[in-house]
C-alpha cells in the first residue's frame, strides 16, 4: 500500500506529464484579428472617455497613455494564444502585474483580455504549462494583494479566475471524450468492412483454386479447357488484386470476427416493406446490378441498411421512404429520402459518422441532410472499383 507522500508524487507527477489537448489547437482564423482589433479599439475607447468624461467614485487614469500603451503592447498575445498558451500567459500576465505595481487601480479594464490567455492555457496546454500557468495565476493575485488591493476585489477575482478555469478543462475532456467515442466508431466501421473485404477476397481465392485444380487434371486430355481455366483465373486474379488494395486501407485491430456471406445490390430488395404503424419501404434498383463487385455492393447495402433505419427512428411522422439504387458504368448510385420531420438541432450521430467512413474507404462520398422540397435526403455515390484506378 502506498503511502500519502507517494500518492501526492505519483499524481503531481502524471499532471507534470499530462500531453496536451486532443484534438490539437485550431489553426488562427479571422476571429482572432476580429478580437484584436475589438480590444484595440475598445481601450482607445475607454482611454478618451475615462480621461474627458470620469465618472463620479471611479478610479480616475493618472497616466492615461501609460495605461493604453500596456495594454496594446501584450494585446497582440490573442494571435498566439492557442498555439503558444504559456509563453503569451506570461507575457500578458506579466504586462499586467507590472501595470498594477506602477499605477495600482488606474489602469484600464480592457487589460482583462488577458483572462482569453488563462483559458487558451487550460484548454490546449500541456502538463508542465498547466503547473506554470497555477503559479503564474497565483503570484498575480499576491502582486494584487500587496498593492493594496481590497480582499473583496482579491476573492472576486480568484473566484472568476476559477471558473474560467474550470470551464476550459471542462471542454477540453469533452473534446477528448467526443474524440475517442467517434474513433471507436470509426474502428467499429473499419471491422466490418473488413470483414466483407475478407468475403469477398476469399471468394475469389477460393475459385481461383478450384479452377487451377481442374486446369491441372485436364491439361493433358483437353489443352482448350486448361486454357479457359486459365482466363478465368486471370480474372479471378484482377478481381482479388482490387480488392486486396481496398483492404490494405482498413485499419482493423484484433482477431477474425466470424465470417459472413456479402450482401448484393438486389439484397436490398429485401428492405421494402408496408407494415401498419410504420412508414412504407419502397426500393427501386436499376442498371446491370450483378456486375458491381461483392465489396461495394456490401458496402451500398450496408448504408441503405443504416439510412432506412435512421428514418425509421428519427424521421418524425414519416410515411414512405424511397430507396432508389441506380448502377451503371461508372459506379452506385444511392438515394435514400423519407417525408419526415427532424428536429432543428440535429446532429449526425455515429451512424452517419459510419456511413461516411464506409463511402470515404472505398472512394466514394456520402452526404445527408434536408431535401429540397422537405423531409430528409442520404446520398452516396461509389464508384465501380473503389481506389483501384
């Protein structure tokens, strides 16, 4: 058993070592330049009319430029705040302590930008600027006291420092959080994919063998048939080099789930239905169907599956549902509407997160949201030998 000293360094340890957050900071985008140029103005603001129009039982700006120049010289520490969470803490943490030492409570409330600093540190920074960032926040709030600052103002600000805080690591778990479940669908998708690739891959491999072996027993009595077994060998072959390249891109962990055979575009026939109490399941497959290969045509069926049954459970008072499959030369196409309603807020949830990884590693696309005259609409579009041309 552990001792309390060894449980206090074990854990001081692990947030000295903790990894910064995940997913990784967002790249500067206008907003930032917006927010800049927001405080900018608004200390500019604050200087002129604090100077010609004090207010009556304010603090009045003793050193109004002095105060202006501090804060636009640590203003520019927003642009970085994200990727450079400590550095710019300090810089603006610092800028304002020596700013409350020099002119006490005359300065100007726009210096309290930097609490975006405080909030990018604890939402994107690591472990070790996590632990500088704490002494930073508390050597501010002692510069505060010792310049006389009064113990309500001190407990005020300590409390809002708090909570900024806790609300940016609240976010940062729940980003990591988000991050790990949809991963988990993802792999979740990747298996079974995988396993249909596996189908269909040993299908081929299997023909191909029973073909050798009746090349080989009647190579001598009947050289035609030998050299047809051949051809269709060599078809054989093709059709499992496609699909090998499909499966080399699934990233799948653990062992063989059971296998299964793989479903085909006129198995999606089998989706239809006109039960009471439900909406009614209209399928329409068009085009030379047996001529799609097992993978995308698993694949296809796999999202048509998925999208009739996300109708089924959101789409609110929907009647009919179409599902309209169309192949031709160049590939699948798959059109799955229903004349429900969703609700406004709605978010893809892991089954279309799924659906679109299905598409995306075959090299296709999958698309869903509102249709044009009302209700909801799922497309995709596979092509014929998905990522072998």
């Amino acid at each position: 058993m552990r001792s309390y000293h060894e449980g206090m360094t074990g854990l001081l340890r692990t947030a000295w070592n903790a990894p910064g957050a995940a997913p990784p900071p967002p790249r500067r985008v206008w907003r930032d330049w917006a927010l800049l140029a927001f405080v900018v103005v608004l200390a500019v603001l604050e200087t002129l009319v604090r100077t010609q129009f004090p207010e009556p039982g304010t603090q009045p700006l003793t050193q109004p430029l002095v105060a202006l120049a501090i804060v636009l010289v640590a203003a520019p520490t927003l642009l970085w705040r994200r990727t450079r969470p400590l550095l710019m803490l300090v810089i603006s943490f610092g800028v304002t302590g020596i700013a409350t030492l020099l002119l006490g409570d005359s300065q100007l409330f726009t210096s309290g930008y930097a609490i975006f600093t405080l909030y990018a540190l604890f939402r994107w920074g690591n472990g070790r600027a996590l632990v500088a960032g704490c002494g930073i926040v508390a050597t501010n709030l002692a510069v505060s006291a010792l310049t006389g600052t009064l113990l309500g103002d001190l407990i005020g600000g300590t409390a809002f420092f708090t909570i900024v805080v806790t609300l940016a690591l609240a976010l940062r778990f729940r980003a990591r959080a988000r991050m790990r479940e949809l991963d988990s669908a993802k792999l979740m998708e990747r298996e079974t994919l995988a396993r249909d690739l596996h189908d269909t891959v040993a299908h081929h491999v299997s023909a191909i063998a029973i073909r050798a072996q009746a090349g080989l027993a009647v190579a001598e009595l009947h050289p035609d048939a030998a050299t047809d077994a051949l051809r269709v060998i060599e078809a054989e072959a093709s059709k499992t080099l496609a699909e090998m390249r499909s499966m080399v891109r699934v990233l799948r962990q653990g062992d063989a789930p059971e296998l299964a055979p793989g479903r085909t575009l006129p198995d999606i026939s089998e989706l239809a239905s006109d039960e009471q109490g439900g909406p009614r399941v209209v399928v329409q497959v068009s085009g030379d169907a047996d001529s799609i290969p097992r993978t995308v045509a698993a694949a296809v069926y796999r999202l048509a599956q998925e999208s009739v049954t996300n109708a089924r459970r959101h789409a609110r008072g929907a009647s009919i549902i179409d599902v309209v499959v169309e192949a031709d030369k160049g590939g699948v196409r798959l059109t799955v509407t229903n004349d429900g309603e969703v609700a406004a807020a709605a978010t893809p949830g892991y089954g279309i997160t799924g659906m679109m990884e299905r598409a995306s590693l075959l090299g296709g696309t999958c698309q869903s949201g509102r249709a044009p005259g009302g209700g909801w609409v799922v497309s995709a579009v596979l092509p014929r030998v998905g990522w072998t041309t």
